[in-house]
C-alpha cells in the first residue's frame, strides 16, 4: 500500500507521494495501492484514489495500480466503472479495483446514504460492473440502482475487465468475494489464526461456485537493522492502528478487541507472530514465509507503517527490496 504524504502548504502538495509510487516502480515492486475514505483527513487515505493513482500512472512502467480499498457503496456503480476505466487505459491495463464496505458510519451518513444499506449497494455495484464490462451494456434494474441500457466509455484495457478483489472479513463478505470478484483482499486487522479460518472460508466458497481463489495478503510490515529500533518506531503505531479497528468492532478477533479496549500492552513479538512482517530483514523473510506456509497467498499487500516521515519510510522500503525481495524472486 503507498502511503499519502501530504503537504498542504505546498503548490504540488503529492509530489513526495508521487516520487515514493516513482522509486517503488524501480525498486520491483509488483502493485502500489491506496485506501480509500470520505471526511476523514486523519487517516490519510485519499478521498479521490483514482485521480492521485492516475497521477502515478504517468510516472511509472510496471507498477499495477489500484485501491485497497475503494468504498464503491459511496458512489454511482457507473461513476465507479467510469474512473477504473479510466485508470486502466492510462495506466496501458495496470489497474486493480479493491473494494469493500468500509464500518464508519458518518462517511455513509456525508453522502445522504443508509449505513445499513452499504452490503447491497456493493452487490449491486458488482453486478453492474462486472456485466457492464463484459457485454458492454451497463443497463440495470435493482433495488438501489436504476440504469437504462447504456455504454460506458471507456473501456479497460484488460479484458473482459480489470481485476476486481473484493476486501472484508466478516463471513458474508468473504462469500461476496468468492462469488462475484475476481480475488479477495484479506484485510490487515486480522489475526493469524482468525485468518486461517476465513481462508478455509473463502477457498471452500470458490471450490463450490467453480471459481478459481485469488488471495491477495495484506498486513502490516516494518523493516529495521535493530529490532530496537522496530519497537520504538512501528510498534507504538500498529497498538493504534488495530485500536481504531477494536472501537469500531472491525475485527473478528474478539479476544484482541478486549485486550486493546482494556488498554492492554501487547508485546513486539506477539504482535509479529499473529499479525504482522516485521523485524530485521532476515526475520521479515522468515515471517514471509511463514504467512506463505500457513495461509499459502497469492501475493502481498504490505502496508510500512512504521513512520510518517518521507526519508525514513524510504529506507525502509529501499531495505526491503534489497534485502528481502531477492530471497522470493
């Protein structure tokens, strides 16, 4: 995931976002993703993804590009079909639609929308898109979307369609993935083993449609020479991290929500060992292969949230790519 460095002073106030997407493209790493969310500054992730990704596909060669995730129930599923599109076809087909529901209730309440009603309007919005795109005709009847038969332009690049990972960790949404998206983006909050039971989840749903899995991995990942300096820069910010999620009751870890509500302290190497890549490079090597033993991924998603700062976080990521890519080339 990239992270959003923001300088509103500034005249180009993403260029250091822009320049950390450049140096990620060279340095070999296969996607860079956003977040996505509406009135919430303090997150980071933008409110606008496919215009900042468009930015960055104009700047890169190799680096697929896509959300992680988009909180499509926000929008018109035609407006949605519309920006991806776009993005495909700048990004000469490098695009990938994450999306999923989001669990704050005020971002849905911003755009006049029922929070409660955010599950159907992403199945309607998948229906859409995903027959819109293959037969070119994006005409739908539902409950929380009228469209007359019409075309959408432009077209994606990749045919029949973009890639479409659909992100979420309650038992129904990862039914949602197995049947109407392309893969499934396991989210960041979980625990290993809350994670292994959902994987059997989702493979088991795919094996009954005859659909084939795609297990997109994300997690939270730090690299350091010390694990000293892991605990004083990334361990302090993974405890709130997995906080916001606890409040929100956005995990299914129920055993971690009343330990982090409770104010309890978690260790550096418990939270590795159930949740994280993170520590020197040879130890992120070893949790790689690890989470590829026990969940067995078909790629990762990380996100280093060790540092807001540009040139730390850029050696961070400069370290892991020369140090522990190499070892999965």
């Amino acid at each position: 995931m990239l992270p959003t460095f923001v300088d509103a002073a500034a005249s180009r106030p993403y260029a250091r976002t822009i320049a950390f997407a450049e140096r990620a493209d060279v340095l070999g790493y296969h996607m860079g993703t956003f977040g996505h969310h509406s009135f919430t500054p303090e997150i980071g992730d933008p409110a606008a993804p496919f215009a900042l990704l468009s930015a960055i596909a104009a700047r890169t060669e190799r680096l697929r590009l896509g959300t992680g995730v988009y909180l499509a129930p926000l929008h018109h599923p035609v407006t949605v079909a519309e920006q991806a599109a776009t993005l495909d076809q700048i990004s000469g087909g490098r695009a990938v639609l994450g999306v999923g529901l989001g669990y704050r209730p005020y971002e849905y309440e911003g755009f006049g929308l029922d929070f409660h009603r955010r599950g159907g309007r992403l199945e309607e919005t998948l229906t859409v898109l995903r027959n819109g795109w293959a037969t070119g005709d994006f005409g739908f009847d539902g409950e929380h979307f009228q469209i007359p038969s019409c075309a959408v332009n432009p077209p994606c690049v990749q045919r029949p369609h973009l890639p479409i990972l659909v992100g979420g960790s309650a038992s129904r949404a990862i039914e949602r993935a197995a049947r109407l998206g392309d893969g499934w983006f396991a989210l960041p909050q979980e625990s290993l083993a809350v994670m292994q039971a959902q994987v059997d989840q989702y493979r088991d749903s795919c094996r009954a449609l005859g659909r084939t899995p795609y297990i997109c991995l994300m997690r939270n990942a730090w690299v350091a020479p010390t694990m000293g300096q892991v605990a004083s820069e990334w361990l302090p910010r993974m405890v709130d991290f997995h906080h916001t999620f606890a409040e929100a009751r956005a995990t299914r870890d129920d055993e971690v929500i009343e330990r982090l509500l409770a104010g309890e302290a978690f260790s550096l190497e418990e939270y590795i060992e159930a949740r994280a890549v993170a520590g020197t490079p040879e130890m992120c090597i070893a949790e790689i292969q690890r989470w590829v033993e026990a969940i067995a991924p078909d790629e990762f998603s990380l996100i280093f949230g060790g540092s807001d700062d540009y040139v730390r976080l850029s050696e961070a990521v400069e370290l892991f790519a020369r140090e522990v890519m190499p070892a999965f080339a």
